[in-house]
C-alpha cells in the first residue's frame, strides 16, 4: 500500500512538473509576442487537460493580444467555471468587458473582488473611476479612502479623494487632501491644477495663480499658462493675463483659440493694433462671433469704415437666435453709415434693429429708445425734417427703468422744441 502510494505521489509530481513546464513555455511564447504559436499551444494543452483553469486563462490573454475580445472573454469565462475563487482571472474578466463597452458589467464583477479583498487596488483604482464617471462622488470616495487607509503614502488615492471632494463641493476637504497629495508627491501636476481650481471657486485668486507657478516649475505646459491667463481674464486683470497667454502661445503658436485669447485681452486693454494682429490671425481659421465684433469695431476705430461694416455683417451671418447681439450689431452697422455721412441708410438699418425681438430683455425700452432717438436727430440735424424728428420722438416710449427716463423727457422736451419751431416757420 504504502508502494503505491509514493507512485501515486510521483507520478502527480511528475505531472505538475510537466504542467508548469507547459505554463512556463506559453508564457514564453507570450513574452516574445509569438502570439500564433502561443494560441497553438494553449489549444491543445486545453484539449490534453481541458479541466486546467490556468490554460484557459492563458488563452484569454493571448486572445486579448491579438484584440479577439469575444473569444478572450469566452475563455476567461471558462476558466472562473473551473476556478471562481481565483481574483486573477475575476480581474482580467472585469478588463476585457471594459474593452467592450461593458462598464456596468465589470462594475459588478470588480465590486464582486473588492468584497472577497478590499485591498485589491487594481479593482479599487478602476470601480472609484467608474463611480466618479457615473458621478457617485460618494461611492467613489469610500472606496478611495479604504485604499489610502491601507496605503497612505499614496499620492494618486489622496488626489482622487480631493477631486472627489471637488465634486462633492466640501471644499475646505478638497484642500486638505490635495496639499496632502502634493506632500506625497510634489511633481504631481493633476494636484496643483485640482487645488488652483479650489481656490479660483472660492475666489482667492492669487493662491490659485501660486500653485499653478509651482506646477509650471515642474512641467511649463501651455494649459497651465493657458490657466493662469483665464483666471487673470476672471478677475478683469486683462493686462496681466497677456503675458501669461503669450507664454502659452510661445509653446503652440498654431491655437487660434489661444489667438483669439490674447487679441481679446489687447481689445479690452485699447491696444487696438495688437487686438487686430491677434485676432486676425484667429479669424482665419475660426468663424467666431466674438472676432468678428470686436474687429468690426477695431476698424470703426481706425476710420476704416467700409472693412468695419464687413466684419458687422460677419458677425450677423454667424449670429441665429442672441437677438440681443443682433440689435447690438445692427446698431453699430447704422453707426458706420452715419459716419460715412449715408444717414438713409443709417436710418434704414436703425429701423432693422428696432424690429429685432428681443425678448425678456430688462434693457428693451432702454436700447430701443436709444436707437429711436438716434433716428429722430438724424432727421432733425442731418435731414433737416422736423415732422419726421417729431413722429420717432413720439415713439420714444416712458418706461420702467429709472436710468432711461432721462430718454423719454428729453424726447418730450424735443417735440416740444420742434413744434415750436414749425408753428413759427408755419409748418404745424
């Protein structure tokens, strides 16, 4: 008995021998991307010992390799049938239904791992960034505080508590976790972005603008520069969010949007010719309305009024329901006429503003009152008719807004004028 025994025994060492031999070659063939060999070989060791989970897995990597996601997915599937407690192959079976779109699928499945293991990082890496995609901010940020609990010299879990915390709008613990992720790693840019971001929102502008400094010492990217730029754009610091931008055009000189940045900040600080450098730049690559007003009045400004009026009706082309562009357009159209001394048409194009519907606006009666007068003194100092001063000063309506009042008495005081002159002329 005790003969057959140590036969037996031998025999299954043999046989686990050969069977680690048989995973060693595979893996081998693997390693050195023989993947045709290796799919051969997995086939038929399957078929010699088709109860051995370890081949199946096998398999399903090597099929994964060569992006044969069905038949990777039916092998792993194969192989948690002869071993369901095995976490290696619960795991890639979560992977390969990510690369097919199946998210909610492998969600179950890794949250099926992190229950038998909850220090499985991979799976507790991948589930968080599943709930913080599907915005279960609180979810995601259980599962990284267990990781950090069990790891807290990891900057990547305290990072993503902070996003989390971002996303929850606890700011005050947004902040400590990212300070604490920047102590864990200071090259980690992600985190002086996320804590910038903290401070922009609660509005301490030059901590925000600090941390993005220590970010740019370690990687000077154009969307730091770009950063900075955009919160000095915030606060109305438009001459210090230049330099700032032409720092990150200096590394991308082909973003018109970056273009059109720095030209808008030149515009607001009356630096009309640098405006007009940048912008035209970006206006040959973007149809964007902001360009097209802001050279149409770039120009208006130089005396170049015929170029001026082009870009107004760029921008009314690319303009379909901001009503309220529209009507500010237009009337800088009618300016333009009005400065090339063709009042018809000025007038012509006032009368198409005030047809524009602008609807819920606070300021109608304001602007529309604006543009009625305009058209009234341009009958009554440019065409010399009274009558017809006296029709749109009529029009000129009393409105609800105190600031426009001064409008409606000054309509009021003008017809009163300009009957009296016609009464005295004979005229009225």
């Amino acid at each position: 008995m005790k003969k057959i025994i140590i036969l037996f025994l031998f025999a299954l060492y043999s046989l686990n021998g050969l069977t680690q031999s048989k995973v060693d070659e595979l893996n081998l063939l693997i390693i050195n991307n023989k993947y045709t060999e290796a799919l051969r070989l997995s086939e038929e060791l399957i078929n010699k010992y088709p109860d051995n989970a370890q081949y199946y897995y096998q398999q399903s990597i090597v099929f994964k390799l060569l992006y044969k996601f069905p038949q990777a997915i039916s092998s792993i599937k194969k192989a948690i049938e002869l071993d369901s407690l095995n976490l290696d192959y619960l795991t890639k079976y979560g992977t390969l239904l990510t690369k097919k779109d199946r998210d909610k699928e492998a969600a179950k499945i890794f949250k099926n791992i992190l229950t038998a293991d909850s220090n499985h990082i991979y799976s507790g890496i991948w589930l968080s960034n599943y709930f913080l995609k599907e915005k279960e901010y609180e979810k995601a940020a259980s599962i990284l505080f267990n990781l950090y609990s069990n790891d807290t010299t990891n900057g990547y879990f305290a990072r993503n508590l902070g996003l989390c915390s971002i996303k929850l709008k606890d700011r005050k613990e947004a902040i400590k976790w990212l300070q604490k992720a920047i102590q864990l790693d200071s090259t980690d840019i992600k985190s002086y972005e996320y804590i910038s971001r903290v401070y922009t929102a609660i509005e301490k502008f030059d901590l925000a603008i600090e941390y993005l400094n220590k970010a740019i010492k370690i990687d000077p990217s154009k969307e730091l520069y770009v950063q900075i730029g955009d919160i000095h754009v915030m606060r109305n610091h438009n001459f210090r969010a230049i330099p700032a931008y032409l720092d990150a055009y200096s590394l991308d000189s082909d973003d018109e949007f970056l273009a059109k940045s720095i030209g808008v900040c030149y515009f607001r600080i009356k630096k009309f010719k640098k405006a007009k450098q940048y912008l035209d730049i970006a206006k040959s690559e973007l149809m964007d309305l902001q360009i097209f007003q802001h050279l149409g009045y770039i120009h208006s400004e130089m005396g170049q009024i015929d170029s001026s009026t082009y870009f107004y009706k760029e921008a009314l082309a690319i303009l379909q329901t901001d009503n309220g562009s529209i009507f500010s357009i237009k009337e800088s159209i009618a300016k333009n006429y009005y400065a090339l001394n063709d009042f018809n048409k000025a007038i012509e194009i006032y009368n198409e503003a005030l047809e524009v519907d602008l609807i819920n606006e606070y300021w109608i009666s304001y602007k529309k009152n604006k543009v009625i007068i305009d058209i009234a003194a341009i009958y009554e100092d440019k065409l010399d008719d009274k009558l017809k001063a006296i029709e749109y000063y009529e029009k000129v309506i009393e409105p609800e807004i105190s600031i426009n009042k001064n409008y409606y008495t000054y309509a009021q005081q003008q017809i009163t004028k300009l009957k009296e002159e016609l009464f005295f002329e004979g005229g009225y």
